[in-house]
C-alpha cells in the first residue's frame, strides 16, 4: 500500500499573504494596541453614536456635532501618535504591542 503522505514531501510554502509578508519583512507589525489608537477609536465611537441617534430624531445640529466629534478623534489620535503614544512610540515600554 502506498501512502501520498511522506515526510519528504512537506510543503513548506506560507499559507497566505500575511504569513509571505511577515516571512519577508522581519518586523512587528502593530496591530492599533496602542493608547493612540484606543482613544482615537473611542472618541470616534461616541461620535458616531451622537450622529446615529440624531439622524433618528431628525436633528442636523447635533448630527454636524457627531461628525465633528469623529474628526476631532481623528485629529487626537494623531496628535497622540506623533507625540509617541502610537506603534512603536517612544513614551511606550517594549511590551509586545
């Protein structure tokens, strides 16, 4: 009896392009585990939330302030990456993220 798995015959090729990539380039890639990232998401959430329920009830004041509110979390989010608080920044200690 024959069997089609041998052990000399191990494909050893990455599975998918995130494996080539991180196989390729030997860096950690961030994945926004960041107080950056957090608080820029989180502002943004709450701005979102705004525009959502004033859409609902119909208010465009408020929707234009949910929106502002967004880009205002854009804007932090940045700020707080630039100032070191992001991938790789340096006011974070080396721990894995």
């Amino acid at each position: 009896m024959s069997s089609n798995a041998t052990s000399s015959n191990v494909d050893t090729k990455p599975e998918n392009e995130a494996e080539r990539h991180a196989s390729i380039h030997d860096e950690t890639i961030g994945h926004g585990n960041t107080p950056a990232a957090w608080t820029c998401v989180l502002i943004m959430i709450v701005g979102a939330a705004v525009s959502c329920i004033a859409f609902i009830a119909a208010s465009t004041l408020w929707f234009c302030v949910g929106l502002g509110v967004m880009v205002v979390g854009l804007l932090v989010g940045f700020v707080m990456k630039k100032a070191g608080y992001g991938v790789g920044g340096s006011k974070l200690s080396n721990s894995g993220h």
